[in-house]
C-alpha cells in the first residue's frame, strides 16, 4: 500500500490517543533502532504534539536477549513506553518490570509504516469485541484442536489456563499489549501433534510449509524451509526454548498477510503458535526467546465450539449468546 502522510499520522494518533490516552505531562518513552527510526520518530514528534515529556531512545539492532540496563531504566521509569525495534522486548524482564512498576507498554517488533497505517485503521470496539470472545471462551475451555489443509493436527491442553485478548485498550496502569493489535491466546499446559507453519520470523512466507512436530509440550522436530536453523535456535536456549508457549487466533480484519509475523499473526482468520517464553500470558516458562509461526487457513475447535473454519471467523462476539459460538 502506499503510504502518506496524513494515514500515517491517523494510525499515530490511534496509538496515542484511543489505545493508550496520552496526557499532557505524561513521561512517554518511545524506543527505536535502525531499521525502525524514521517511524519512531513520528511517534516520538506525535506525543510531543501532545504536550507528553516524550523520550526518543535509539538502541543497537538485536534479535534476542535482554536489553542493555540503561533501556530497562528508562522503560521502568516511564509512564507510557512503545518499543519499535527490530526484536521483541514483549517476553523479557525489562518489558515486564516496567509493567510491574506501573507503566501502560506496547511492542511493535519489526512494524513499518504501512504495517501501522493499515492494521491500526480499523474498527477497535468490533476487534475488541472478537478478542474478548475468545479469550473468554479459552479460559473456560478444556482442549483445543487445530488443523489445517497443509498439515497440521494439533491437540492442546488448555485447562486452567487464562485467555488474554491482545485489542489495543492499554489505558490502565500496567497495561500491555502489541501494536498493531489484534489477537487472542492462551498458554497451553501442554500438547502434541504437528504444525504447518506458512510465516515464521524471521524468515517471513515460506515457499512450502515448515512442519513441526510437538510431543509433551516439546518442539522435537523442524523439517522443510528453514526447519533446521529454527529448531536450532530455539534449542540453544535449552528445553525452555522448545517450550510449547501459546496458541492464538488473529481478530484484526485489516492487517495483511505480508510475510512480518507482527501482522500475520494478528490477520483475521489466522492461527498461530508459539515456543519459548510463557510467563507474560500465564505460563510458568521464562526463557529470552519467543517464537510465532503462522498457519493459514486453520480450523480451531475448542471444547468443540468451532471458532474458526478453513480461515472463517465462525465465533459469535454476542456477550449474551449462548455458547459463544455458532
């Protein structure tokens, strides 16, 4: 898409105004890197405009681990924190002791221009209203089951898990969430089967699926594109990198599939799964890496309610329905 000026700045103003309620005075910290600079900075100029102590911070490009401690500060020290970098600070310490102490946070990994412009232009409270409905069902559910035409055939056990609902309310004191958002997960106990993954970071579309096999909650096996290098990396992080960490469902119907899994993930009618860190959703694992990988076109049963079919979004977002599904 092309992007201008003026939806750049709309998409901005959303961000600072409907998801987090800038206020004058508040101390907003606004994180970037080198491949993320220019629009770090019209972020940063944006909550300037709106009389906030805003803070640029550009920081060394990185695909994993800890921040350096002079970030950590500076995050737990603020009001309101957005971090638009390359990597994912979602699943590390400083992320969360910012969060802990107070701070309203969002992570925008790998975001561009177009990605926020179009995925933020959208109607929230229907978002809000998708996510919530399948957070609610997740936390009451027992097992879910997904496939996928490609391959897939996944059981998880979900059990006394809590759902959480990724919509872009990030008004209240230790408020945290994505951006561009749109998403609903749990943190699985356990499960097993196989994965057809379609987008996985950082390689983004695969030209055939990567098939990954899970047993007791364990990555065991990656084969197809990029297979290898992805079950290696997650290994070097020892059995907690290999972690079974979430299953979620996208719930924004104006995000693209572009190949970014920020994005793909979040695409209505997208399923995904993650490995490694656990503990920001309600997991047990902590590890300083977290992996997405993709699957289009997912069937998703959960304790037999069908909330998406062959990519269709089927699950009633009706508060009063019966169910919570049709």
């Amino acid at each position: 898409m092309t992007v201008t000026d003026a939806g750049l700045d709309r998409a901005i103003g959303t961000v600072l105004d409907h998801c987090f309620a800038v206020r004058p005075g508040e101390h907003v910290l606004v994180v970037g890197d080198a491949a993320t600079r220019d629009l770090a900075e019209a972020i940063w100029q944006g909550s300037r405009a709106r009389d906030a102590e805003a803070v640029l911070l550009l920081i060394e490009e990185r695909l994993d681990g800890e921040p350096a401690r002079p970030v950590a500060g500076a995050m737990a020290a603020a009001d309101v924190f957005i971090v638009a970098t390359r990597q994912s600070l979602s699943h590390m310490n400083a992320r969360k002791e910012a969060t802990a102490r107070g701070a309203r946070g969002a992570t925008l990994p790998g975001v561009t221009a177009a990605m926020l412009t179009r995925a933020m232009a959208v109607d929230l409270p229907a978002l809000r209203a998708r996510g919530l409905a399948a957070a609610e069902l997740f936390t009451l559910a027992g097992t879910a089951h997904l496939t996928c035409p490609n391959g897939t055939d996944m059981w998880f056990r979900i059990g006394g898990r809590q759902g959480i609902a990724d919509d872009g309310d990030l008004t209240a004191p230790q408020a945290f969430g994505n951006l561009p958002c749109g998403e609903a997960a749990i943190s699985p106990a356990t499960g097993h089967g196989r994965i057809a993954a379609s987008s996985v970071t950082p390689a983004g579309i695969l030209p055939e699926p990567m098939l990954l096999t899970v047993e007791d909650g364990q990555l065991t096996d990656a084969t197809g594109p990029h297979g290898g290098a992805f079950l290696e990396l997650l290994r070097s992080h020892g059995r907690d990198g290999t972690n079974l960490a979430e299953l979620g469902v996208g719930t924004n119907d104006g995000a693209a599939f572009t190949g970014n899994v920020l994005e793909d993930e979040k695409v209505l009618g997208t399923a995904h799964v993650a490995f490694g860190a656990s503990d920001a959703f309600g997991g047990t694992v902590y590890v300083p890496i977290h992996r997405d990988v993709v699957i289009v076109d997912p069937t998703l049963d959960v304790d037999g309610h069908r909330v998406l079919d062959a990519g269709h979004w089927l699950l009633d977002t009706d508060p009063t329905s019966a169910g919570g599904a049709r």
